[in-house]
C-alpha cells in the first residue's frame, strides 16, 4: 500500500499506514545505528548512538503499544524514505577516509534520520488527536520529545567540536 494509492480512504487508513511506515523506519535504524556507532571516531558521538539505539528499541515498543490500543494490527510497511537515508549515509561513510570528516557526515546522516522522524511522529500526534485518539497521541508524543532532543544533542555535538575538528 502506497501513500498515494486508493488503499488509504480514511483518515484512519492513513494513519494506520504512516504507523506502518515509523515502525519500519524505526527497526531499520536499530540495524543501522550500531554500525554508525562503530564508524564514529568520536567517543561522545559513538556513546550518544548508542545511546539512541536504546532509545530506539523503546521507540519500536511504544509502537507496538499504539498499534495494539487503537486496534491495528502490528505490521511494517517498507519505508523508501528510511531506506534512502540510510543507504545515503553508508555511501558516504564509504567514501570518507579521514576519521574527523566521517564524524560530521555521520552526524550529517543521523540528522537526516531525526528530521524524518520528527516529521512523521508530527503529523501522527495531529492525526490521532484527529481521530479522538489523545491516549495514542500522549505515547507518541514521548517519542516526538526524544526524537526531538536527540537532534538538538547532535546539533550541540556537531557545532560543538566534531565541525571544528572536521574543518581542521
């Protein structure tokens, strides 16, 4: 199913199917966030993705825990989104041979994947509080905040000393 095909006719369609999509996005990056917390030189960076990935792993439950109060059943859908991020950044990590600059793209990828999210858990919370779901949009809002605060760790990090050691 599509974002754009005739299987989304409701607004609860629509919603089932953008928790489908999160829930795909958020099991590939506990695949992915290993491997960018063994590429990262930086032992904040590396600790703060690991880090994540806990967070992560909560993340997917949480998920489950929503499609289970509203009724769905718990299913991914395939997310060419998360799948582009994610390849994006195992090509760049490819193609960076100094450790300080692999650093900044990681971060760079990482950001990619919270702005993603932050995009979806946004528009979830307005739709459940649409459906008359507050109790939904409360567990997702947690993971909004997280997602959230995340992002702004790897902003402080990036401008903070991974940049500047990048540039140097």
């Amino acid at each position: 199913m599509g974002l754009f095909t005739k299987d989304i006719k409701t607004m609860n369609d629509l919603f089932v199917h953008q928790l489908q999509d999160i829930y795909y996005a958020e099991k590939q990056l506990t695949k992915a966030l290993p491997k960018m917390a063994e590429k990262a030189a930086d032992k904040e960076l590396r600790q703060g993705f690991l880090k994540h990935l806990d967070e992560t792993k909560m993340h997917v439950q949480r998920l489950e825990q929503v499609f289970q109060m509203h009724g769905a059943e718990i299913k991914a859908v395939t997310c060419p989104a998360i799948d582009g991020i994610i390849k994006e950044a195992d090509e760049t990590a490819g193609d960076v041979a100094d450790k300080r600059v692999l650093d900044a793209a990681l971060i760079n990828a990482a950001q990619a994947a919270e702005h993603y999210e932050i995009a979806r858990y946004g528009s979830l919370i307005a739709w459940a509080k649409q459906l008359g779901r507050n109790d939904c949009a409360a567990i997702l809002q947690k993971t909004l905040d997280e997602e959230k605060a995340t992002d702004q760790k790897l902003t402080a990090l990036a401008e903070g000393k991974i940049n500047l050691k990048a540039a140097s």
